[in-house]
C-alpha cells in the first residue's frame, strides 16, 4: 500500500507538471495570434499609445477592416492568390502522384537512379539568377504560370508519397492486375484511395505553400501588378506603415492598424482548412515516413 501510494503521488506530481509546462508553452504560442486579433479590432490612437500587453481590444473599432476590404488591391491579391491555390495545387498533386507512382514501382528498374537524381535537386540548385533568366528564356515572366510550373513538384512531398505507396501491399496490385486493370486504373482506384490521409497532408502542405508565396511572384513578376498574390500587396503594406515618419501622426496610427488587419484578413481562409485536414496529419505523415 505504500508503494502504491508513494507511485500515486509520483505519477501525479508528474502530471501536475506537464500539464503546467504544455500549458505555458500553448499560451506562448497563442498569445501572439490573439495579440494581432485584438490590435486589429482595436482604435488606432489607444492601440499605439499601448505599451504593454494586450488582452482585450483597446476601444473597438472596424477602421482597419474598412479600410483594407474597400482597397481593390485586397480583392485582386485574393482573387489572384485563389487562382495559385486551386491550378496550383492541382497542378502539383498530379505531377506529385505521378512521380511517386513511378518510382514506387518495383518493377522499374531505374528507380533507384531517378530517385537520387530527383534527392541531388534538395540539396544543390541553380539559385535566384539562372532561375530568373531560365524563367525568362522559356517567356514564363510575368505570367501566372512563373509561380506554378517550376514548383510543380515538392521534392520532399514526392519523397513522402513514394514511401506511402510502397507500403501498400503488393497483394492488392496483384488482384487488380488479375482484373486486367492498367497503370492509370491501379493508381487512381486503388493506391489514391488507400493513401488519402498521406494525400491530404500533401495537399495540405502545396497549399498553404501556394497562399504563403510571395517571393517568386516579387522576382518573377516585376511588371504585371494586376497578377500580384495576396501576400505580395501584404508585403507592401506592412513596408509602407513600417516607414511612415513620425510627424504623420494620423497616418502612421492607421498604418500600425491596417498592418494588423491585413494580416487577419490574409491568413484567416487558410487557418480554416486545419481543423477539416488536422485528423490526417499524424497518420499521413507516418504512413509516409522516408525508409528504404
């Protein structure tokens, strides 16, 4: 009974401790996002006179939010930014898919040679220069295609979904081979299936890389402003309010608040899409752990 009892008192304090230390560190993870939520509600004035911590709106007001929804550029960087989401990620889930059909077949005898050819392109390329003349050669600057088709592929997601599909048995391509289904049959009704939660945190990873870009589209579109993502106008404003002097007083007060706004306004849709895809991420991330 004492054993029992001193293992109880063990086993609690233990708890009583991660249970403090998960707890500091959500609130140091969260903090911040309610920080910008609250600063973007907030009245100007009141938010930059604020020198301490912030908990609450300070004096509430929508000032921030009817400034940057009546700006066009707001709604041309969203509808440009959803035009990348959705060509884009379906652009690199199928060449993904594809290249990770190939070189999970067994039977592919170069498979091992493409592969570490396709790893070489992780760690050694050709940098910002010979990509932007590449790009230029081929007259994909500035066009909406300079920010899809030179990422089509991920090469750590493909390495991912390699992995997944090799795990799957190879029983069930034997019997579908036995049903007379081809390449194309055996991939997208069968290991496509099988695989959706490693495909949904693929998916999940293309896009929120396509909504998060911006540096390609500053280098690869320098003169098409109308074909700017949302991020890249984000950019803007958050360097326009970052270099209003000091003796404009009532715009560098708007500046600070349109900068928190923006920000809400610009990650908001995609925060949307974790709790629908949350579920996969451990499962889909095992299921393709990189092994041999």
């Amino acid at each position: 009974m004492v054993i029992k009892s001193e293992n109880s008192i063990s086993d609690l304090l233990f708890d009583s401790v991660n249970f403090l230390l998960i707890t500091l560190v959500t609130l140091s993870c969260l903090y911040p996002m309610l920080y910008v939520v609250f600063a973007s509600f907030s009245d100007p004035v009141q938010l930059m006179n604020n020198q301490g911590p912030l908990f609450k709106p300070l004096g509430f007001s929508l000032e921030g939010y009817k400034i940057v929804l009546n700006n066009p550029s707001t709604w041309i960087g969203y509808k440009n930014t959803l035009f990348y989401l959705v060509v884009g990620t379906t652009v690199n889930m199928l060449m993904t898919t594809l290249a990770a059909y190939a070189l999970s077949r067994k039977g592919f005898k170069m498979r091992k040679f493409f592969t570490i050819l396709i790893v070489f392109t992780m760690y050694f390329a050709g940098g910002i220069i010979p990509n932007f003349i590449l790009i230029k050669n081929i007259g994909l600057l500035d066009t909406r295609w300079a920010l899809i088709i030179p990422g089509a592929i991920g090469t750590w997601n493909m390495l991912i979904m390699r992995t997944a599909f090799s795990s799957i048995p190879d029983g069930l391509e034997e019997a579908a081979r036995i049903d007379g289904a081809n390449d194309y049959t055996l991939l997208f009704k069968i290991i496509v299936p099988v695989s959706k939660a490693t495909m949904a945190v693929i998916l999940l990873f293309y896009a929120v890389g396509h909504w998060n870009s911006w540096f390609n589209a500053m280098i690869y579109l320098p003169r098409s402003r109308n074909l700017y993502p949302m991020q890249l106008f984000l950019r803007e404003i958050l360097i326009s309010s970052s270099q209003v002097t000091s003796g404009e007083s009532e715009i560098n007060y708007m500046g600070e608040l349109v900068k928190y706004t923006t920000i809400i306004v610009s990650t908001l849709p995609i925060l949307c899409l974790y709790p629908f895809l949350q579920k996969y991420f451990v499962k889909g991330v095992m299921m393709g752990s990189v092994k041999e």
